[in-house]
C-alpha cells in the first residue's frame, strides 16, 4: 500500500510539472507537429542526445504514462503499450537503432517497475527513421531524441480484426 502511495506522488508531481523536460538542458520544441499534438494516445519521454539517459524530468512523463494506464485501465480493459524508441539523426544506422532500442527497453523496464504487466509493453527501437521535428542536415534536434509510449486499446484491435466466419 505504501508503495502505491508512494507512486502516487511520484506520478502527481509529474503532472503537477506538466511532464515535459527541462529547458535547462535541452533546448525542446514548443509544440509539436499537429499529427503528432493531436493523439491523445502518445506520452513522449525525452533523453539526452546520443545517450541512454533520460532529461531530468523524463522520470515524471513515464510516471504520467503509468497514471495515463491506470486511468484507462479503469475505464474498460487494460491497453497494450507500444514503446518505440527514437533518435536524431545522423551517424550509423545500425547503432542509432541499437540506441533507439536500449531507450525503449530502459523504459519499459520502468514501467513494469511501476506494475504495470510485462505482457501488456511491446518494445521495438525505431531508430532515426522517424523524426519527430526535422532537422537540416548535420543540426541536431533534441526533440528527436525520444521514446514514445502508446496506449493501443484492446477493444479498437477486436474491432479492426477480420471476423472469423461470414455474418
């Protein structure tokens, strides 16, 4: 129980921060591109460029996706978590995706410390293939330096799946 309690807080404060990294840092987007700012089912954890730690405020925004799960966990079945890891571009394909795969492998391993089942987390490592702010060539941009955690909905699979036999 006290564990929980102790999530809790830990989950609060993130929200109470607004989730988003420090400035301080690294220098972050204002906003993000509207296809992206539009999905309420992406929580966004940020890490330092060409590293496997998280900013400093990247422990809140994985605490705000285990409070994300719990609230939809108690609306209907519990989600599936797709974690994809990113990096900005630049350098050897080959390690950006062994980087973009650690990331995401560092943050699922966080959120089953924080309970949620390892069952329900499906890691991959996108690598630089998919940016989420473009960058002119050679410039870094660290927004691109992320791992993306999406809530798929069970019900939404059920629906899209092909049916069985003929209605």
């Amino acid at each position: 129980m006290r564990i929980v309690a102790v999530l809790m807080c830990v989950a609060l404060a993130g929200l109470a921060a607004g989730c988003v990294p420090s400035r301080e840092k690294v220098e972050l987007p204002d906003s993000v591109p509207v296809d992206r700012a539009l999905s309420a089912d992406i929580r966004y954890v940020f890490f330092l460029p060409g590293k496997v730690g998280l900013v400093p405020d990247g422990a809140a925004a994985v605490a705000a996706a285990v409070v994300e799960d719990a609230r939809r966990r108690a609306e209907g079945p519990a989600p599936r978590l797709i974690v994809t890891g990113h990096v900005d571009a630049g350098g050897d394909p080959a390690a950006a995706r062994r980087l973009s795969l650690r990331r995401a492998k560092l943050v699922a391993a966080r959120l089953r410390a924080a309970g949620i089942a390892p069952g329900r987390i499906t890691v991959a490592g996108a690598g630089a293939a998919d940016p989420l702010l473009p960058a002119p060539a050679g410039q870094a941009e660290p927004a691109n330096d992320r791992v993306e955690i999406g809530f798929e909905s069970q019900a939404v699979s059920r629906l899209d799946a092909t049916p069985q036999r003929p209605i």
